[in-house]
C-alpha cells in the first residue's frame, strides 16, 4: 500500500478535552501507527472546529471574545494530544486563514453550480448539535434526545444545500460499498436517515450568529458549522477550488475518517454530497466508533463526571500516557461503546503491561545475566513451538489491525506473552540451571526474548515508550514495516549488563486507585 489519509473528528472549543475526545484521537494514533508500519506515507489530520453558537456564546458567558476562548481551548486540546503521544502530522483550526478562505470559495463553487440556493425558513435549532432538527427528531417532551434540551424555534431566511439531488447516489454508494461504513451494522441506519431526508440549511444569519465565517457574496450570513467542520478534511491537505497543493494531490481520498457514532449522519450523508458537488472522489472508509461512559454512566457536566484524559496521568502519576492509550484502545469491541473507571484501570494495565508482559522480560534478562553474565551463545536454539506461536501473532495482529479491530490486537498480544509465560513456567529455566543443563536453559531464554522483539514491535501503536524501552534492552531495532519482520531476532554475543535492565512499566500502586473521580 502507498499511502494512507487518516482523520479524526475536529472537537468544539467551548471546552477542554475530555477522556470522549482522548478516546478517538487515541483510537486514530493507534491505528495510524499500525498503518505507518505497511504503508510508504501517512498522514494523519486532526484539529478543533472553533465557530457558532456554542462558542460565541460560551464566550459571551466569559466576558472573553469568541477568538480568545478558541485560542485558549485550541492550545490546550494540543498540548493534551502532547502528553498522549497523539503523533498527528497536521492540527488544522478552522479559524486559520487558509481554512476560512477555502471554505468561501466552496460555498461560492456550490452557489454558481445551484447546489445552494437561498430559501426563508422556520426550524428547531438544537445548539448541542449545531443542526436544525425535524419534529420526528425529537423526544415525547420536544427535546433533543442526544442533548435533552428543548431546541430553540428560529426563522430565518438561509442558504440552503440540494441533499435531496444527491440522495439516490448516497444510497446506491453505501449499498455497492459494504465496507464504506465500519461497522457495517450501521450502515442500516444510515440508510433509513436518507429515506425522509431533506435539503439542508448551510447558512445562519448574523442577527443570531456572527461567530462564523462570512458568506462571500452576501456578509449578512455565516456559513453554517458543518459545511465549515466537514471541509476540514481537504482544506487540512491544502484543497482549494481555485487549484489545490501537492499534498491533497497526494493524500485526497482519505483512507478513513474516525469520528463517533453520533456524527456518522454528517459524516455519511452530509459530506458525501458536498464532495459530490464538488465533484471529488469520496473517502473509503468512516470508521464510528462508540461512546465511552465513566462507571457506566454518560458523561456529563450536570453530572460532574466529566474526566479529562490528564487528571488520569496525574493521579496515577503516570510518567507517560502509554497505559492510559492501552486501556482505552482495548476497552471496547469495534464500534462498540467501552467503558473507563479507575479500579478497572489500574487492575487491567498492572495485570497486562506490569505482571504479564513488563516482567517476563525483566525475569528473562536478570537469568541471562545471572547464569550466563548477559551473553546469548550459539549453541541456544529457539523453541519451534513458540516461534511458531509469535509468527501466527504476527498474522492475528495485522488482520485486526488492518480491521481496526484494536480490542482484539491487544487480546492478541497478550495471548502470546501468556503463551510465552507458561513456556517459562513448564520449562523452569532455574531449575535448568541448578541441574546444570546450561544450553537447554539458554535455549529457553534466547527463545523468550526473540519473541519479546517481536512482542515490543506489536505493542507499539499502544504502548510507544514500552515498546521503545523493551526494544532498547533487546538490542532490538523497531523500525521496520510488518514484511520486514523475522523471527530470530537475538543476535550471539553479549547482549545486556546488569545495570542496564530496568522495568518498562512501574506497577501502579494500589494507594492511586479510585482517585480520579475524588
Ligand atoms: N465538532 C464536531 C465534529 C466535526 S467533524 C467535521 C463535534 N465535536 S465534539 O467535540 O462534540 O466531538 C468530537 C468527537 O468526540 C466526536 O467524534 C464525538 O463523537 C467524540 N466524542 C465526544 N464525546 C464522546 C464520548 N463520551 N465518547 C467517545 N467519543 C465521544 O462533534
């Protein structure tokens, strides 16, 4: 494969991010690192959607202007990708420059073409969603079901886009392409939303909103976020319809666009058209993923259990975000909603990363130095059985991957550092040593630790800095694409002294847990 497009959702301002928004862009790096691995280019896009009503008013609340709070919650959105290793090639804000001059000309392309036209309109506006919604949309008691607030009656004379053209051909597009939506069990909801779709509204005017980017021809209207949002995805590669960069040449169509199921609407319908006005080829996968709860419960701020990817890192004084990106990648099957609470936490990474796997190697290495000062010998000869475990590893590992199944990845991973653990436990290398069968004891330790090469190669789109730190003490080099991998992985010779053999993971202390939530 010669390269690879990925993006996350853009995340609204009005806030900081929390662990819903870590959650997805933990999910992205995840699968982007794996794809770095079979793939010439990548690249990876993310950003933060800065205009409307939310934050125009958010603002407001604050005595601050609209570009301040942006400024603010923009910074602080990066940095927290920062500190979860989210190793993003682009972060687009949609309050550059460049975004907002290329989103006028897309709607100035759409309003010469007559897929826009202008229409006066009544509608229930729910702010939560930025989006008009229809009467069949709401609750028994008139509320917006993913918000649970009463939308608010607007009219208003729009711009509107012609969805309806494009109907048929979004329809037939997800029924000759199963494997367009991930999972495909949503693709039966998308479907039904299409049958009573209408056109949509893509502007407001500035008598109720002025956080917005200005309609070129006609400044008494803003362009509405989500033709602002969607652009996104080509404006961040530098289209432009008045001639576009190399990179969008390169990238353009995206591979995948990963954003959560509740935007899979906007996402699958929404954007298809605008690109189909556009005349530009259409992403091949959307990728939704579910929703994360805290113990089991949505996460909100009237509810106060709001929990913001960093205060997890302090609490458990993490020095790095690597058991935080396990824990989340793994927590639930494709699509799925998972779940994160602090006991389950910090009971799965001890389990996984501290007992199972961070041990096996610090075991392993302290009887290489303990019975042989450190030193592999010709004469130790891997173990067939378990080689041959690690290589059908390998092969497990890259289909879900490749699937963006990250839960069963992980599970695959740690089947093998199980497998290999009681390879150790039947073998007793100790006991090897004390009855002085010295080469079957090396053998058994020289098999261990060529499959923790491959171990620390595979767990390295979740864990990049054990992974760097297991590959450091193996002498082992990670960077290589998957074709590349091979089993006999430890060379003959001195291969670790004593004071170089260091645990990879530090076992999170039972003092830290529940402390998140206090
Ligand atoms: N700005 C829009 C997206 C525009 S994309 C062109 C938006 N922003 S958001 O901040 O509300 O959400 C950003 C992403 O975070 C979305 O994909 C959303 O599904 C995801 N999540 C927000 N809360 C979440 C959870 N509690 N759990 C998992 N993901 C969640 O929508």
């Amino acid at each position: 494969m010669k390269r690879f497009y990925l993006t996350t959702a853009i995340d609204y301002v009005n806030g900081k991010a929390h662990i819903g928004h870590a959650y997805e862009k933990i999910l992205t790096d995840v699968i982007a690192r794996h794809y770095k691995k079979c793939s010439d280019k990548l690249f990876f896009l993310t950003g933060t959607d800065e205009h409307g009503i939310k934050i125009q008013k958010t603002a407001a609340e604050r005595g601050i202007t609209p570009k301040e709070l942006c400024d603010e919650n923009a910074n602080s959105f990066k940095e927290t990708w920062k500190e979860l290793g989210i190793n993003y090639n682009k972060f687009i804000r949609t309050t550059d420059d460049y975004h907002e001059k290329a989103v006028q000309l897309i709607f100035k392309k759409l309003l010469e073409k007559g897929d826009i036209y202008k229409n006066s309109y009544t509608g229930l506006y729910c702010q939560g969603c930025e989006c008009f919604l229809s009467e069949k949309d709401l609750t028994e008691d008139g509320l917006c079901p993913d918000h649970l607030k009463k939308p608010e009656k607007v009219s208003e004379e729009n711009y509107f886009f012609k969805l309806t053209k494009y109907k048929d051909a979004i329809i037939k597009h997800i029924k000759e392409n199963p494997d367009f939506i991930v999972p495909s069990f949503r693709a039966g909801e998308v479907l039904n939303q299409l049958e009573d779709i209408q056109d949509i509204s893509v502007s407001r005017s500035i008598s109720n909103v002025t956080w917005g980017i200005p309609v070129l021809e006609d400044p008494e209207q803003v362009i509405y976020v989500w033709i602002d949002a969607l652009s996104n995805y080509i404006t961040g590669l530098g289209y432009n319809p008045e001639g576009s960069s190399e990179d969008f040449n390169e990238y353009w169509p995206a591979n995948l666009h990963v954003i959560g199921k509740d935007i899979l609407k906007f996402h699958s319908i929404y954007w298809l058209a605008i690109l189909m006005a556009l005349d530009l080829p259409l992403p091949k996968q959307i990728l939704a993923h579910g929703w994360i709860t805290i113990d089991e419960t949505k996460m909100s701020k009237s509810l106060g259990n709001v929990i913001a990817p960093t205060d997890i890192l302090n609490n458990f004084e993490l020095e790095n975000a690597d058991a935080l990106r396990y824990y989340m990648a793994t927590a639930a099957p494709l699509g799925k909603d998972g779940n994160y609470s602090d006991v389950d936490f910090k009971e799965k990474v001890n389990a996984h990363l501290a007992n199972s796997m961070g041990n096996l190697l610090n075991r392993t290495l302290s009887m290489l130095v303990k019975y042989f000062d450190g030193e592999i010998k010709p004469e130790f000869k891997p173990d067939e059985n378990i080689l041959n475990i690690a290589k059908n590893t390998i092969d497990r590992v890259k289909y879900h991957f490749d699937r963006y199944e990250t839960q069963e990845a992980g599970q695959a991973i740690m089947t093998l550092v199980d497998a290999t653990n009681k390879f150790v436990t039947d073998n007793a290398p100790w006991t090897l040593a004390k009855e002085e069968k010295m080469i079957e004891c090396g053998s058994v330790l020289r098999t261990v630790l060529d499959v923790m090469c491959i171990v620390a190669y595979l767990i390295e789109p979740f864990c990049p800095n054990i992974s760097k730190g297991m590959a450091e003490q193996l002498s082992y080099d990670l960077n290589k694409k998957y074709d590349e991998l091979s089993l006999d992985n430890i060379k003959d010779g001195k291969l670790i002294e004593k004071e170089q053999i260091k645990p990879v993971f530090l076992r999170i202390d039972s003092e830290f847990a529940d402390k998140t939530k206090k």
